[in-house]
C-alpha cells in the first residue's frame, strides 16, 4: 500500500465518507515541572551559633540534605507548599512550611 510512506512519521490517516484523510497528529503537551533550590544556614535561635550536622528533610518525600561545617544546606523541591523539618539529636524536631 502507499501508506507504509506515513511510517514512523507524526502523520494518520483515515477514511471518511470513502475518502482518505490525512493528517498530522498533535504532539502530547508535557507537564512542566518547576523546581526551586532553597539555599540557607541554619542557626540556634538563642546562641544565634550555626548548627552543624542538622537533616533537613521534606516530611512528604523524605528527600533532604545535611547542613555542613558552616551550617550551611541546599535542598531541591518541587515548587510548591512543602513541609520541611530540621532534625539535630541534641535538640527537638522543628517543622516548618514553605
């Protein structure tokens, strides 16, 4: 048949009313996913003293970093409402949302 010519191309075809037709079929629109990167330090409140070795994790994902030596963290998320939560063995848990 001269259709194998509309292989592997983005054209169909089909019959209507004993005619063929041909057309182009439309490309799927992707979803687009934004992500954002939080860059922060994270600090005692009261020594106003960076904290080292915090886990800072999303509550819904699990996914999050540790800050280093600085107290400095990066995390990346999808852009929109998260929980985020702050976790050091030596002080009590802290959630917070963004």
């Amino acid at each position: 048949m001269a259709f194998f010519m509309l292989l592997n191309t983005k054209h169909k075809f089909k019959k209507i009313d004993g005619q063929i037709v041909i057309y182009e079929e439309p490309t799927p629109k992707r979803s687009l996913k934004l992500n954002i990167s939080i860059h922060k330090y994270i600090f005692d409140q009261q020594s106003v003293q960076q904290l080292i070795n915090v886990s800072i994790f999303n509550t819904e994902t699990y996914t999050g970093n540790l800050s280093n030596n600085f107290g400095f963290y990066s995390i990346n998320l999808l852009a929109r409402t998260v929980d985020l939560t702050a976790l050091l063995m030596a002080f009590n848990a802290r959630s917070t949302s963004l």
